[in-house]
C-alpha cells in the first residue's frame, strides 16, 4: 500500500479517536475523575445501535443521535447519585468505584446479550476512489461526523452558559462556588454530556467494530493513551492524540512484518508506556491532576 | 481600648443606626473541634472594617461561614435584617454579600470579559449583565483595557481589580475581601486600598476585609478587630487600634 495512503488512513482512524476520547479527557480535566468505565459507556452505544439496527434497520448514525440523549441521563443520575458523592474524595475512590462500574456494566451486558460477537453490516460498507486514493465509506463518514462533533461541541463550550459554567468549574472549583455555582449539578451535566458523546461514538463505530460485553477495556486504554499523547480536556489536544495514535497504529500494521491488525491494542500500551517513561506529565503535559497541589 | 462585651463604636462618619452585618456568638469548624469559639462582629452600613490576627486565628473561616461554605454549629449571622446564619452561597449572594476571597478565585483561561460574565452567573437577564459589566469597567479602567486578555496574562493587580470588579456586578450591599493585598508589591496595595476606600465614598460600599498588612489595611478603615485563636481579642475604631501598645507589639513590630 503506498505510504500516503496508508497515512489517510491512519488519520481516518485518528479523527474517530479523538472524538471517543472527548468524554474520558473532559471529565478527567473537569472533575479529577479517571473514567475507568469509559470503554464500557462506549460499548453501550455498540450494543444500542447494534439492537436498533436488527430490531428495525434503523442506521446506527441515526442510533448515534439517539443514543447521546439517552446517556445523556444516564450519565447525569451516575454522576448525582454516586460519583458526586466521592468526587471531594482522594482520586483512589472514584477510581475504584468507575473500575467496579466498569466490570458491572460489561457483566450486565453479557448476562442480557450472552459474550458472542455481534456486527452491524450497513448496505454502504464500501469504499469509493478519490484523487486517487481509496477512500472506506463508513470510515470517512465517521470521521467527518467525528470533526462535526468536536466543532459543535467547541461552540458549545465557548458560548453557552452551561459550557462556560463547566469551563470555569475545571479551571477554578473554588471560584466556580464562589460566583454561585452549584457545582454538582455542573458536574453532572459534564458527566452526562461526556457519556452522552462516548456511546454516540460507540453508535458510530459499530458498524465496523465486533461487538462484545468486553470490547470496552480496549478503548479506555486507548483513552489513556491518547490523553497521554494529547493532554486533557482539551478539544484540539484529544484530536491530535488520536490522529498520533491513529496513524502510528495503521503505519505499524501495514508496514512491519509480522505485525497483524490485533497488535493494535498493545501498540496504544506501548505508546501509553513509551510517554509515560519518557514524559511522566504526558506530551503535551496532559496528565497532571486537575488541581495544583493536589 | 473597647471591651470585646461592649457594643463598638460607630465610625464617626456613620449615624447611629443598625448593623448591615451581625455575627452573634459564632462557633464553626471543618467536622473537627470547633475553629470559631464565639466570634462576635458588627458591621454598619457605609463602614470599612479590618479585621487582623495571626495566621490560623480563623479569620478566613469567619467569611467562609458568612458565606455558607462551613457549616455554623452554634450563635447567628443576621444580614440587613435577614438571618443568614444557615444560608447557601447562592442565597448569600442573593442577600447582597460578595466576596473575593484569599485565593486566587480567578479563571485563568478565560478572558476579562468572560470571567466578569461568571461573576453574574445567577443572572438569566443578557442585558442588564452587559449594563453591569460595563458600569464595572467604567469604574476600573484597567480592566476596559484589557477586557479580551485573558486572565492568567493579568498582573497581580490587574487580577485583584478583575477579582474585586466582579465581585461588584451583583451590586453588593457589602463586600467581604480576605487579605486584598496578599502578594502585591507596595505600590499596588496602595492602589488597591485606594480604590476601597473610593468606592465606599462614591458608591457607599459596605467592605469587611482581613489584612495581614495591619498598618495600610487599619489606615484604610474606620474599625478594626483583632482575633486570636478562634475568640475576638480587641476591636475598636483603627486609629486606636494603631496606637493600641498590645496590638502594636503583635502586629506592626514593636513600639
Ligand atoms: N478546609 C479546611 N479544613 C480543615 N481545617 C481548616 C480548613 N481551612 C482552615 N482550617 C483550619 O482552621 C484554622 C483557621 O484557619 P483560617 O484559614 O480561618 O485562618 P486565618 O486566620 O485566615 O489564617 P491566615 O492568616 O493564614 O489566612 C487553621 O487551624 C486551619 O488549619
Ligand atoms: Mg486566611
């Protein structure tokens, strides 16, 4: 495969990852809190669009607008009945308490659709050519649906009252209060977005993803790795972590020998590693706790 | 010296007339022994008051259990006339108190203008934020200057007049400041007590501030209290206080 296209797509991929990887970086940023069950909120959306695909044939892009409402709740009474509980808490407590969610959910999952493998075969699983490159259709319209989302997201944030008010609580909790903000409702509304934009990228990536209870572990450390590469909180961070990832990982498998497609997940462990070693803050100094001194 | 049982002295600017603030006998802490063992203070209208002790004496916990971020166990906070004691912030800042507090309470990736925006939070109506973030602008020039700059770029100064500004926009009856001049340069500070004390002339700000710079926070306001360990220890009009041989030996180095 020529080099540049193998690089277009790596940067189709990247462009998904930084968009999965919004909700795991906006609540770390915002709230402190590592989203263990990331992967979990991710696979749900699989499955949401995986049952509405079989149930009705219903597009699992138009599942991926469904489903960013429906967790949108869920997210959101998470967050109001248990997370804010142990957000004042030392970081080791919401961890465990997001990493014994995460086994729960999967476990839920498997217990209502069994461990086997589903997939969602769309009609347009294709590709079409331009300018000489070989494009995959369901590829593509992720990453252009991915890019839309950051884009609305990123105005959301900078104009809407909550998006500030979810801002100003990551930058300065202490002042957020002060103003007269009601904290944990601010933080149930990031949580509740962020779950919300997490399954909308399960929805859309189902199509060309297996579906399984434990698919999600694979994309919480993906998550990891790209925030590491990227930084936190952050929009354009989260979309150059991904496209890093996405193209070293397509690069990796096309080109050493050897190296088949399910090396994939340890090269996001690698890379995870590889930073963490060499730059313990992250890249971009990402991996910092929220508050100074904390 | 004023007994701490006695009612204090009203600053001779003032009339005789109720206290804006009342805290009564108040007893507060962090879950643990009480920080607070029976803190008495009264603040009138129209009035500077500093309040100066010695690091931990509990100075910032008597404004934060004003404010409803620590909980009162015992005595009350009554505030124009409207008991307070357990009130929220929200419901604080409702009453008409505004505070900027010790720590930075800036956001620093947001510009002037937007953390003047937060500063009007609980106020869903666009145009009278924009009236009142322009009549906070008008009276702090520096802040109009750099209104697109974003906050972390400020100077020290620059951030205490956002900090103060801000506070001013829900157009407080009264400002609680814990320690307005903590790391500015001289000059500053006096540009910032000068700036107090302007807007308790021109627009009779009510302000009840901490200072660890006892002598320009006293010369800059008619009453003063002294607290130690939790307790009220002296209080009276500042000038007295400047004088007052105890305090000058805690407080101002000797003499
Ligand atoms: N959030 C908190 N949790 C537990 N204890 C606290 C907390 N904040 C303050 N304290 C304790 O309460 C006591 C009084 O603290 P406070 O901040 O009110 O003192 P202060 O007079 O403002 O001192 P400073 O001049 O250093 O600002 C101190 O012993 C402090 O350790
Ligand atoms: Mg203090």
């Amino acid at each position: 495969m020529p080099f540049l296209q193998a690089l277009l797509n790596g940067i189709l991929v990247g462009g998904f990852y930084g968009f999965m990887v919004l909700g795991f970086s906006i609540i770390w940023g915002v709230m402190g809190i590592i989203n263990l069950a990331h992967g979990e909120y991710v696979m749900v959306g699989a499955y949401f669009a995986w049952a509405l695909f079989r149930a009705m044939g219903i597009d699992p892009f138009v599942s991926a607008l469904l489903v960013f409402p429906v967790m949108f709740v869920v997210g959101y009474v998470l967050q109001w009945l248990l997370i804010n509980r142990v957000v004042e808490r030392p970081h080791l407590i919401s961890l465990l308490l997001n990493f014994g969610l995460s086994i729960s959910i999967a476990n839920v999952y498997k217990l209502i659709y069994t461990a086997d493998y589903r997939s969602v075969t769309v009609p347009y699983s294709g590709s079409f050519e331009l300018a000489g490159f070989t494009l995959p259709t369901i590829k593509t319209a992720i990453f252009f649906a991915a890019l839309a989302i950051m884009l609305a997201l990123h105005l959301f944030l900078q104009h809407t009252r909550l998006g500030k008010a979810i801002r100003a609580a990551a930058q300065n909790k202490e002042a957020a209060k002060m103003v007269g903000m009601d904290i944990h409702r601010v933080y149930a509304a990031t949580a509740g977005i962020c779950i919300g934009l997490t399954a909308m990228a399960g929805a859309m990536v189902a199509p060309i993803q297996p579906i399984s209870p434990f698919m999600g572990p694979l994309f919480t450390v993906k998550a990891f790795a790209i925030t590491a590469l990227g930084g936190l909180g952050r929009i354009p961070g989260a979309l150059l972590g991904g496209l890093i990832l996405g193209i070293v990982e397509t690069l990796l498998t096309i080109y050493v020998p050897g190296v088949g497609a399910k090396v994939g997940t340890a090269v996001s462990f690698i890379l995870l590693v590889f930073v963490l070693v060499t730059r313990p803050q992250g890249l971009l100094s990402g991996l910092r706790p929220v508050e100074e001194g904390a | 010296m004023t007994d701490v049982a006695a009612r204090p002295t009203p600053s001779p600017q003032v009339p005789e007339q109720a206290p804006l603030l009342e805290i009564e006998d108040v007893y507060a802490g962090y879950g643990g022994d009480d920080i607070l063992q029976g803190i008495s203070m009264e603040v009138y209208p129209g009035e500077i008051v500093c309040v100066i002790g010695p690091n931990g004496a509990g100075k910032s916990t008597v404004f934060k259990a004003v404010y409803g971020f620590v909980n009162i166990r015992k005595g009350r906070v009554r505030f124009d006339g409207q008991e307070i004691t357990h009130a929220r912030p929200q419901e604080v800042i409702q009453a008409g108190i505004a505070m900027v507090p010790q720590l930075p309470s800036i956001f620093p990736q947001m510009t002037v203008y937007e953390n003047l925006e937060m500063g009007l939070f609980l106020e869903r109506d666009k145009r009278k934020i924009v009236e009142r973030i322009e009549y906070v602008l008008e009276l702090f020039p520096r802040l109009e200057e750099r209104r697109k700059v974003m906050a972390g770029a400020l100077s020290g100064g620059e951030r205490r007049m956002l900090e103060i500004g801000r506070a001013l926009l829900i157009q407080p009856k009264m400002l609680l400041m814990d320690e307005p001049s903590a790391g500015l340069a001289p000059l500053v500070t006096r540009t910032i007590f000068q700036n107090i004390q302007r807007l308790n002339r021109e627009i009779g700000l009510t302000v009840l501030m901490i200072e660890q710079n006892v002598r320009q926070g006293l010369e800059a306001s008619h009453r003063g209290y002294v607290l130690e360990l939790g307790r009220n220890s002296y209080q009276g009009p500042a000038q007295e206080l400047l004088h007052n041989p105890e305090v000058r030996r805690a407080f101002l180095g000797g003499r």
